[in-house]
C-alpha cells in the first residue's frame, strides 16, 4: 500500500475488545460499519438496534442517555446540543399531534419566552403566559381551549417560586396537554417530574449536571408516549449533543449529587446571613417559612434541599448601585450561568431577562435591583466574606 492509502486506513476499525474499559470512550465516529447490508438495512429501518449514523445513535450519547433516565425515572431520553435546542425538540415532539398552543408559566427563563415568540412563533405556535402558581387560573385556561403543552420549570428562574407539579399534571391529564418540565434548577437529586405526573423534563444540562461550567448540553427524558417520537424526529433534525460533550457531561453527572448537596447547604446558609444584612431588601430562597410556595415546597422538596440558587434585592439600588456591587465582587465568578462548582453571580434585568417585555417582568415581580446567585462549592465563609466586602 501507498503512504496515502496507510494515511487513511492504518490503525483504525478494530474489532471490538473483550476487555471493557471502566469509563465509556468518546466515540468519534460519523458512521459505523455493518456486518453486512441487510445488517444495515434494520438498522436504518430502525428494525434493530445498533449503530449505522451518529445523528441516529453513538454509544456515547447513548451512555449518557440511559445514565439520565436512570437518574429522571423516565422511559427514554435523548442529548442535545444545548438546553434550548432541548426544549425546541422537546416542544416540537409534543406539540405534533396535539393543537400548536402553548400555555407558559409567567415566570421563567428570558431565551424560553423568545424560543416561544421569536422561533416557534411564526411557524403558527400560539402562546398564552399563565401563573403555573395560581392552580384556578391554570384549570380556566386550560378547560376554555385547548392546548397542547403547559410548559413550565420546577424552580423558576430568576424569583425561584415552585409550582405544584402533580396538581398540574392532573389538570394537563384531563385537558389533553403535555406536562414539560424544565428541571434544570432543581436537578433530580430535588424532584423527579416525570415521578409526579409530568410527562417530559428537560434539562440544561450546561449547568448543575454538567457542573464545570465546561461544556453545553441539554437533555431531555420523557415517559413511553412521547419517546418513539422525540427519537423519530431526532433522526431528521439532528439536535444531537456532540460525543466529546456527551463524556464530559456523563462525568459531570457523577459527581453531581455531592456537589447538589453542599450547594444546597451552602445556598441556604448565604440565604440565612443575607437576611440579616441592612444592605438587602428581600431573600428568595425556597427554605423560607414565607416563600409564597412554602406548602408546596414542603411536599415536593426533600428536607434541606432547597437549590443551589439565592436571589435578592440590593436596598435603595437602581442599575447604577447593583453595577457597583457587582463590580466589588472580587473571588465570586460575574458571568452568564449557573449550577458550577464555583459561585456565580448575574444581574437578571440586563442578562438572563433582558428581553422580556417590562409588562411581563412586572408582573412576575422582577425588579431592577435584583441579583442572581449561583452558590458554588467553596467554603461557605469565603462566600460570605466576598459578598460581605461588596455590600459594605
Ligand atoms: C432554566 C433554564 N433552562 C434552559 C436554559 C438554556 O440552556 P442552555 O444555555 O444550555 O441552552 C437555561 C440557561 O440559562 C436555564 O437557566
């Protein structure tokens, strides 16, 4: 053979090993090659099980995948290039045989209003915002017309309120919708949607399941109906998560439990100092005996863990005051994110809801002066001492 032909065949496609490695490998491959033809014939025919297209199935993603449903509860899931191209895929399977209607919660992240309005919108998606925390108000909305999804997350973002998810599952039951829940702040350590009723939960897996702030990701985990069809169009669409950010994700996930739990301790001791500091108006953190949710938190969260986010209000604070504290920030990370080992920190009104209409941010109750806090691993007194020196 000539050095071109070696160049390009040498080394490669072994035959598999007996021995199996401890972790799964990142496989970098675009097609995989059949026994035979009839072999590749089923597997495109979706007949059998295997490999042919990594836009299909890759034994990456695939491992990931079954880790996530182990860890959801669910029947299947699928991973995805990014949280939002999760919830467009996810959306997009739910809503196929169902009306294009949309019943949003009000509160929730500023990209999931615009995927609604700005994307899904001019293809003939209709959506209508609800308060998810106003049971009457969903049930009117609900029975009137129909509608193919109630879309909503477990812990809102930015003013983390929770709503009573197997309440809301019973009423989408009735009235024919989809249950999709975006569980990226609680994580399934907190609560397992699909246990209570809901029928898909998404991920951005970029945050507390990734957790290194390293690699994006989205995933979504469904019950029996809707998986043949997220996988079904999945095979057209192509949302795929990459391998490489498949492995890093899979690793993320496992060490993520622990570092759910020391953010949760961690969040809730910061919560419990804030509220003493004559510089903060107001606390939000789901551990408070006055959170507006108290009785449902009280039900649906495990005792102790509340999240790894705390938001508050600077006093007397308009955009100049919140700049100035943020900027005082010395050891807590100012960027775009959340759910990483270290602290983060972002400003929502110019940030994460930047393009929500002022309407819409009044009536969730988001005001200028509020601030975001992703609480990271450290110790909690390096925190406190950093926040501490800001606020001052
Ligand atoms: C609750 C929530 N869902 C979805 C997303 C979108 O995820 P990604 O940035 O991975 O696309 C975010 C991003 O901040 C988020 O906070």
């Amino acid at each position: 053979m000539k050095i071109h032909t070696k160049a390009v065949h040498a080394g490669d496609r072994k035959p598999a090993q007996t021995q199996i490695p401890v972790s799964t490998p990142v496989h970098f491959a675009a097609s995989w090659i059949c026994a035979d033809q009839a072999e590749q014939d089923r597997i495109f025919a979706a007949e059998e099980k295997g490999f042919a297209y990594s836009r299909y199935a890759n034994p990456t993603n695939q491992a990931l995948e079954e880790q996530i449903t182990a860890l959801e509860n669910g029947f299947g899931s699928l991973a995805c290039a990014s949280g939002m191209v999760a919830l467009q895929h996810a959306l997009t399977a739910a809503l196929i045989d169902r009306p294009k209607r949309v019943l949003c919660a009000r509160d929730i992240y500023g990209a999931t209003i615009k995927l609604l309005m700005d994307v899904l919108g001019p293809f003939g998606v209709e959506t209508t915002f609800v308060d998810t925390n106003d049971l009457p108000a969903v049930a009117a909305k609900l029975t009137a017309e129909k509608y193919g999804v109630l879309l909503m997350e477990t812990i809102s973002n930015p003013l983390l309120r929770v709503g009573d998810i197997p309440a809301l599952a019973q009423l989408c039951r009735a009235n024919g919708a989809a249950l999709m829940v975006d569980n990226t702040f609680a994580s399934p350590l907190l609560v397992r949607p699909l246990e209570l009723g809901a029928h898909i939960v998404v991920h951005s897996s970029t945050k507390y399941l990734g957790g290194h702030g390293d690699t994006m990701g989205g995933l979504i985990v469904s019950d029996e109906e809707h998986f043949e069809t997220i996988r079904r169009l999945s095979r057209i669409a192509g949302p795929i998560l990459g391998p490489m950010e498949c492995f890093l994700t899979m690793r993320g996930i496992k060490t993520f439990p622990l570092r759910m739990e020391r953010q949760c301790r961690n969040a809730q001791g910061f919560a419990a100092w804030l509220r003493n500091q004559p510089g903060v108006e107001r606390v939000f953190y789901p551990d408070d005996p006055q959170h507006p949710d108290a009785t449902t938190i009280a039900r649906l969260m495990p005792d102790g863990l509340y999240g790894g986010m705390v938001s508050f209000e600077l006093k007397n604070a308009a955009k100049p005051e919140v700049f100035a504290f943020l900027d005082r920030l010395q050891m807590v990370v100012k960027a775009t994110s959340l759910g990483d080992v270290h602290t983060m920190v972002l400003h929502p009104w110019i940030a994460s809801h930047r393009d929500v209409p002022p309407k819409q941010k009044e009536r969730m109750g988001l005001r200028e002066n509020l601030v975001r806090f992703s609480v990271g691993i450290e110790a909690l007194e390096d925190i406190i001492a950093d926040v501490q020196q800001a606020l001052a």
